[in-house]
C-alpha cells in the first residue's frame, strides 16, 4: 500500500513539473510571437487633440455609489443616454478624461506653446460594455480598466486602434543618418512625465496634418550644447568644461554628431500630435529631445 502510495505520489510530483515545464515553454512562445504593443499599451496611451471631444455622453453614477468614488474593472455604471437616444446592449464605448498639468514647470523652451499647438489632453480611463438599456439611461459593465474612472467621465463610441507590427531591435542603428523627413519634438510624456524610457508613451508635435499614420516610427535624437532647457547647465559643455579641458577650436551644437537616443512606434494620431510607444532607449528620453520621422 505504501509503495503503490509512494508512486502515486511521485506521479504526482512528476506530473505537476511536466505540467509546469509545459506551462513554461508556451509561456516562453507566446513571449517570443509578441512582436507588437500590448492592446493595454494601444487603447490606455492617451491622447492630445485640437478637435472638438463629443461630451454629451457621460459617466453618471454606478453600483454602490452611496460609497464608492472611482469605478475599475468589472463594476457597474450608469450612462446618461439610453434607449431613446439610441444606445442598445452590446455597444461598447470608450471612457476618457480631460486633463491640464496641475503643477507645470517647463522643461524646455517652447513646451508651453507646442503643447497649446497640439491642443488638449485626454486621458485613455478604459472601455465599458452596455448590458442593458432604460429609456435614457444605459446600464455598463467596466470591461477595461486603464485608470480610475469617475462620474462626469467622457464616454465616446468605442473606436477601433490597429497595432502596427513592432520592427526588430538589431536593426536600431544609434549612428543613422538624418532622414531628411519632418522634425518635431518630445513635448511631454504620459501622465505629464519630462522624462521618459523604453515601454513609456510619450507625445510629440507632429500628426496626420505633416503625414504621420499609425506605425510610423520615430527616431529620437539630441544636439550636444543646445541651449534650450529651461534647468540649468554649464554653457559649452559640448567642448569645454572648466577644469575636464577645453579645444582651443569652439565647437557650436551643430558641428558635432548628434546623439540618437532611441526610436518609437506610433500608436494614435490626431492632426497636430501622435502617440508613441518608445521601443528603443539607449538612456532617458526628455521633453525637448527631438524626433524625425524614419
């Protein structure tokens, strides 16, 4: 009896590490076959727009409202359009929100005036399901959750957001030629960041208007010694530092190379602005690095 429950129990053990090595192996698989954002990463990126932002669908109220103040996953909320309006169960909607910078300090020279030039900022909050309809109001399910979403959240028509393939990581060349296509800037990154790296979404001044489309790619790049940030820093730094040398030559920002710090994806555009996933960084990426279309 001991032996016949000794090899029960290592057909168990056995069978539980093959049962683990297999879940290791398909994990492994599905990692290697993403070669594209993750539809968190596309639908929770945010958005700057110069156009107008239907608001006449909002977030009302929702489930055990006499407590709660912020609605997530799988909770229940209430629209403010029903039947009569036109809405019907299965529509599925988009939650946004939006948001000026509480506290803005520039980073860079003209951030203040792209940003006004890119227009206004809307948080991506998630995506609601409509379980059922009364006369003018809906009853939702949260089926995405990006952020906390509130009442008098913005709900638009759920749109869809393609997700470009993502190119191959060797074929990033830190030393690239300049393309000789439109230049902007890195005006700020998600949830108003200055700095950015590799996975963050960061927005920049240049959108469908200058012919970006989505799964453009943006190389990233700097100029040594450009005078433009607002901090402060030793003038020159770029051939001179006092006491570390110094040429008896001057060298100006644009007699040097310039430094490609990383490349990204685009994954939403508006005329004035896009979206991009940073998918290559050599180091940090700041507002005021500049960008050119590849």
């Amino acid at each position: 009896m001991r032996a016949k429950l000794s090899g029960l129990c290592l057909s168990l053990v056995f069978g539980a590490a093959c049962m683990g090595q297999d879940t290791q192996v398909s994990g492994t698989q599905t990692r290697q076959a993403l070669n594209h954002a993750w539809p968190t990463t596309v639908y929770c990126s945010g958005f700057y727009t110069n156009q107008k932002v239907s608001d006449d669908l909002r977030l009302v109220s929702g489930e055990q409202s006499a407590y709660k103040i912020n609605f997530v996953e799988r909770d229940i909320v209430y629209l403010s359009k029903g039947l009569n309006q036109g809405v019907k169960p299965g529509d599925r909607f988009s939650v946004v929100r939006q948001e000026e910078d509480k506290d803005p300090v520039l980073w860079f020279k003209w951030q203040e005036k792209l940003t006004h030039a890119m227009g206004s900022h809307y948080l991506d909050l998630g995506q609601l399901e409509v379980i059922t309809v009364e006369p003018n109001i809906a009853i939702a399910k949260v089926a995405m959750s990006c952020d906390l979403m509130q009442r008098g959240d913005i709900v638009l028509p759920f749109a869809e957001r393609p997700a470009a393939p993502y190119k191959e990581t060797s074929v990033f060349d830190p030393f690239a030629p300049v393309s000789g296509k439109p230049v902007a800037m890195v005006v700020r990154g998600r949830d108003t960041a200055q700095v950015s790296g590799r996975w963050d979404s960061l927005y920049v001044n240049l959108g469908t208007s200058q012919g970006v489309k989505v799964g453009d790619y943006f190389r990233i790049f700097r100029y040594q010694g450009m005078s433009s940030d607002t901090t402060p820093g030793d003038k020159h730094s770029q051939d001179m530092l006092y006491g570390f040398g110094s040429n008896p030559k001057h060298y100006a920002w644009n007699d040097l190379p310039r430094e490609v710090v990383g490349e990204g994806i685009v994954l939403n555009v508006s005329p004035n602005s896009s979206t991009v996933l940073v998918t290559v960084s050599r180091r940090e990426i700041y507002s005021g690095d500049y960008v050119e279309l590849e």
